[in-house]
C-alpha cells in the first residue's frame, strides 16, 4: 500500500489516475469515492456519511477501514500495489487502520501532494461546476480545508518523523 495525502483539491485522485493507466499492476482506492458509494447503498448510514461530507469532518473509521479492507480483499489478487487516496485522514484513522487492515498489508510510504490553498480552491470551484458534490462549495471548502490543517497534518509530520514521507509539488 502506497497512501497519497494531500489537501482537497490537491489532485490526489487525478495522479493516482495517472499512476494505474501507466502501471498495470497498480490498484487505485479513493477512500472518499468508497465512501460516496457506500452512501448510495445504506440508508440511514448513507445520511451519516452525507452529512459529515457536507461538513467536511471525518467519517467513523470503522466504516471507511472496513470498506478499505474489503476492496482489497477484492483485487489482491490482480494487483501489487494499492494507491489508498484520502486516508488516513486523523489520527484516529491510522488507529483503525492498525486495527483493521494493517496485518494483511505492508505500507511503504506516504507520497504528499503539496499545494497552496489559492490554487486548491481554485481547482475545487471549477470541479463544483460539474462534479455534483455536496461538498464542492464555498462554505464546505473552508471547513474541508481547517479540518485538513487540524486533522490530516499531523498524520502527514508523523509519516515524515518515521522518513515515510515523500513529498511532491502539486
Ligand atoms: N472522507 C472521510 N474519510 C476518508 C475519506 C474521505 O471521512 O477516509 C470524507 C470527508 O468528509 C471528506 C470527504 O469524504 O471531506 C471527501 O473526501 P475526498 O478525499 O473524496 O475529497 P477531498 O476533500 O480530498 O478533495
Ligand atoms: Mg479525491
């Protein structure tokens, strides 16, 4: 597992789509599309998780690890190497990753796609013209982005403190 962090509208799905149309045997799982999936099936768990979207805040790890693990369950398989975008997202992520799915799989390191918030926003209005994202607009944005500062950030310094840490210029 290769986990691809960075702030919304950093490109994390647009590169991991680069990534697997050049490598075949590379898996691409967007935690955030797993969730939206999940979201059309549930009913009353489908309104949880639109709700805490629109907010911008950070769905129950135990849904997200177990959808996780259950799709690389699916493809392993066929592939080697999964790109997990948009996870782990706090601490308490990476908690229930450990819980969960870590003893299946090895991560090798964490890749950060740097960008300033000018740029992201600007990305992220553009794809609320067309994306029909709850979360694509400008009051969700600020909240996406204060819950990536306060939350993702310190999930990104601790791969960097244990040199899993790649950075890249997004
Ligand atoms: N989300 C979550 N846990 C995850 C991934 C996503 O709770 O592991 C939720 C969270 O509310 C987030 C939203 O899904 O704001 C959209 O995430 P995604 O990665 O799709 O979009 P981004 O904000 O990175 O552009
Ligand atoms: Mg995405």
């Amino acid at each position: 597992v290769v986990f691809i962090l960075g702030g919304p509208g950093s490109g994390k799905g647009t590169q991991c789509g680069k990534l697997t149309a050049e490598f075949r045997r590379m898996r691409h799982l967007s935690a955030g599309d797993l969730l939206r999936e999940e979201r059309k099936s549930a009913t009353s768990q489908g309104e949880m998780i639109d709700q805490y979207m629109k907010e911008g805040r950070i769905i129950p790890v135990e849904i997200t690890a177990r959808l996780l693990k259950q799709a690389i369950d699916k493809d392993k398989h066929r592939f080697d190497v999964f790109l997990i975008d948009g996870f782990p997202r706090n601490m308490d992520n990476l908690r229930g990753w450990n819980e969960i799915v870590a003893t299946d799989v090895n991560v090798q390191f964490m890749v950060f796609l740097e960008c300033s918030e000018e740029v992201m926003t600007e990305r992220l209005k553009q794809r609320g013209e067309t994306s029909g994202r709850v979360d694509d607009n400008e009051a969700s944005i600020r909240k996406r982005f204060k819950v990536y500062q306060s939350e993702t950030m310190p999930v990104v310094l601790q791969f960097e403190r244990e040199k899993k840490l790649r950075s890249v210029k997004a």
